[in-house]
C-alpha cells in the first residue's frame, strides 16, 4: 500500500483529486477521517495542510506527496522531486504600491517586506546582495501596505486580481510554482512499484490533455498532401470508403497546432473533419 499526502482543500485538492479520477483511481474523501483508501488501487490518502505535506514526506508519515513548489522550496525538506504535474501554477513575486515610481531591485534595500514565505525571500535578497526586514505574515499578506504594517509584499500570484484589488503592482517575479509529485527516499520495491504505475496513469493522463482524435474524408489523390502536413504520433490510419474515390483518415494532432493544420486540411480537399477529446493516450 502506498501513501500520497494531499492537501486538505483549496485548488491544489482539487486539481490532484480530479488527476487521480481521471487515472481511474478512485478516492472517496470523508470529513470525518483524514486517511482514506482508494477503492480501486493499493492506495491511501493522507489529507494535511499543504505546508505540513513536505515534512510528511521527507519524514516516511507519507510516501509521496502532492505539493506546490513555493511550499516544498520555502520548507526545504529533505525529499525527491519526482514529477512535475503541471496544474496549480502560479508565481510567487515582490509586489509595491500602485501609486509608487519603481526604479529597480534596490527599492527593497531597507524596506520593510510582508509574507508568508521568509525562506525563499531571504534567499533571493541574499542572492542579489540586498538587505530587508521580513515580516512574516500567515494570510492575507496584499493588505499589509495599505495598513501600513509593510512596505511591500512578496506572495503568491495567480491572475494578479488581488494585487489589483489592494491597490499593488507586481514588480519582480522570484519563481514560477506548479504542483509537485515528491517522494520519501527510502520507499521499498513494492511501493516503487505502486508508484510507477501510478505515475503510468498520470503520464497517459497528461499526455492526452494536449491532443485531439481528427478523423475526416478525403479524395483518395489528396491522400500523400494530407499525410505530409499531418504531424501525428506515426502514419494516419487510411479506411476505404463506398466510393473508391474517397477514403477516411483518421490521426492524433496537437491541439495548439490544431487550427492552423485544420486550415491546411481544408484547402487539400478534406471534408466531414470530425474532432473528439482523447479521455487517455499511452505512448
């Protein structure tokens, strides 16, 4: 059996319990117990705060965990990256008035700096040879300016609405977060195991995100143009049709090259193109 922490709640549990969903791992949380087991997969849930999921982790309470990688950099545990999942992103970055003229990195010099992530401030001041007062704060962290509590922030990211709300501008962005995969060094071989075919799942998961299944009809002397500007994972499967002038193909595309290859289809004749989400995709 294998143990995954995950957080409690907020985005990170929802974007890692539809991950597991779509892997056909089924997981039924209760509020009434913070460790469930999937019902389908050598698999239990340890749900925590998310700053709690690297200690977790690195001590052997969990396996693996799923962690955003502001958290895991600020706690500096003692754990292995070993997949980026790519969901939960967002940035963690200095912020300052609205109203205030920027001049560069040296405004912090001597200011007094809000957040909830001391570790990784304090490493960055380091590394451009600045100094600053950290003021550790644990939630909302954007209105400490307007209070007079700090002169500046250094939070979290998304879409900068919150920024904007409070009156800030981001200035400098210190890192880029996404969702981590982590692990405890000293798993055994049969959960290594569980792992990779968990990991399997993910990947096959993953890898079907960003294609499309394109099936469209074709005069059978288009056929090598088509195939030409199709780049799919191998050939195109061809089916005849009744009329021995036209034939199916049938392919995978990319989706952020899909309308400008669509586009190409269309001046080569293609008809009928039909497009559907791909639900998993093993490589």
């Amino acid at each position: 059996m294998l143990r995954i922490a995950v957080q409690s709640k907020g985005r990170l549990y929802d974007d890692t319990m539809n991950l597991l969903q779509e892997a056909d791992i089924f997981v039924y949380p209760s509020k009434r117990s913070l460790l469930v087991k999937s019902s389908n997969f050598p698999l239990e849930v340890l749900f925590l705060r998310d700053d709690d999921i690297p200690q977790s982790v690195a001590s052997g309470v969990a396996d693996i965990g799923v962690v955003g990688e502001n958290e895991f950099e600020e706690r500096q545990e003692n754990a292995q990256i070993i997949s980026r999942l790519g969901f939960s992103n967002c940035r963690l970055s200095l912020a300052i008035p609205k109203a205030i003229t920027y001049p560069g990195l040296q405004w912090f010099e001597g200011r007094k700096i809000a957040t909830s992530y001391p570790g990784i401030l304090q490493r960055y001041l380091n590394k451009n040879g600045l100094k600053a007062d950290i003021h550790v704060i644990t939630g909302s962290v954007e209105i400490c300016p307007g209070i007079g509590l700090a002169d500046a922030i250094f939070d979290i990211v998304s879409s900068g609405s919150t920024l904007v709300h409070n009156n800030l501008k981001e200035v400098e962005v210190v890192m880029q977060s996404e969702a981590l995969l982590i692990g405890n060094w000293r798993m055994d071989d049969e959960k290594h195991a569980i792992l990779n075919e968990m990991l399997f799942r993910f990947e096959a998961v993953r890898a079907a995100k960003a294609k499309k299944y394109v099936m469209m009809n074709a005069p059978k002397d288009k056929v090598k143009d088509i195939i030409d500007v199709l780049p799919g994972m191998k050939s195109p499967t061809i089916i005849p049709l009744s009329d021995p002038e036209w034939c199916a193909i049938h392919t995978v595309l990319e989706e952020k090259r899909f309308w400008d290859i669509i586009g190409k289809l269309k001046d080569l004749d293609a008809q009928g193109i039909l497009v559907t989400p791909i639900e998993k995709m093993i490589l």
